[in-house]
C-alpha cells in the first residue's frame, strides 16, 4: 500500500515539473525563431502547461488555440515540431525576418482557421500539405521569397476566403478554382499584369 501510493505521489510530481507536448513543441519553435532573452521570457520550458505565457491563447482544456507572434524581430527559421500543435486555430508570425522554408508539418495543424505568415523572407515551395488545413478561412503568405507553382491543393480548400500570395516569386499557372476565392480577385489581376507567361 505504503508502495502504491509512492508511485501515485511521484506521478503527480512528474506532472508538475515536465512540459506537455503542446509546451515543448512552443519551446523548440522560439529557440528555432532565435528569439533573445528578452523574447517571450516567460516561455518556461518546465512548466507543466504553456497557457500562462505570452502571446499564447489556449481553451478551457488547456489546448493551445492561437499563437500571435506577429512584429517581435525573429530571425531564425519554423522547426517541423511546429505540426504538433494540433488545436491551433490562428497561427501569426507575420512582420518578422524569418527565413528557410515553411514546413510540410503545419499540414498536421487542421484546426487552423488562419495562418499568417507574410512579410518575413520564408523561402522554398509552397508546401503542398497545406490543401490538407480544411477549415482554413485565410492564407496570408504575400511580401516573401516564396518559388515555384501555387499548389493544386490549395484548390481544394472548401473555407478559403482570403488568399494573399503577391510579391513572392512565384511562377506558373493558377489553379483555376482559386479565382472564386472572394478576397483574391484583386491579387490574380495584379498578379496577371507581372506574369506575362499567364
């Protein structure tokens, strides 16, 4: 018995001291970010849950919903552990100087309603994981050094309202079903003046 609730003690106590998924996944992303000491210092790597600290909106479960990082002078890259954070509906880093590719893994994150990304100097493809965020409502990846094609997956997002893809360089055919998406018309025909191989 005396054993018994030992074991049930120290289960308790490592539950106090070691970060959840959601934590360690947030931690990894502002090491990645090379955030300064004086960025996000309240990110404690060993608090048990990551809803107290900054910049950081979870629900009455404790699961991280909304990520605001938008204008803080990152300069460091998005680390894959990024896809962990599955319940993430708002996803904002936009007005930074981030640079490398945007991960496939934010593909995983398939409660994003939105995910902003613009102005930083992210460069690569569009990933193509990103047509699997269905509930996405707004795309923001305009003023990068984004290449290649928009992705056919990006058709298939049936929430897509707000689709901001201008100066990048970004080459090749649009998919058509993007043009019914409502607040895009605008970027296609800038779009259109600049790529005269359409």
């Amino acid at each position: 018995m005396v054993l018994f609730f030992a074991i049930v003690i120290l289960a308790c106590l490592r539950s106090f001291v070691l970060p959840d998924g959601q934590g360690d996944a947030l931690y990894i992303l502002k090491n990645s970010l090379n955030a300064s000491n004086g960025q996000l210092a309240d990110w404690n790597q060993n608090q048990v849950s990551p809803c107290i600290w900054s910049k950081i909106t979870c629900d009455d479960k404790g699961n991280v919903i909304m990520v605001s990082l938008s204008s803080l002078g990152f300069s460091g890259t998005l680390t894959p552990r990024i896809g962990v954070l599955k319940n993430v509906n708002t996803l904002s880093l936009q007005g930074n100087r981030i640079t490398g590719e945007i991960p496939k893994e934010i593909g995983n994150l398939t409660s994003l309603t939105m995910l902003d990304l613009e102005n930083n100097r992210l460069s690569g493809e569009i990933p193509a994981s990103l047509g699997n965020l269905k509930k996405l409502q707004s795309l923001f990846l305009s003023r990068n050094n984004l290449t290649g094609t928009i992705p056919q997956s990006l058709s298939g997002l049936p929430n897509l309202m707000n689709l901001q893809l201008g100066s990048n360089g970004l080459t090749g055919q649009i998919p058509e079903q993007l043009f019914q998406v409502p607040k895009y018309k605008e970027s296609f025909e800038l779009w259109l003046k600049s790529h005269s191989s359409l």
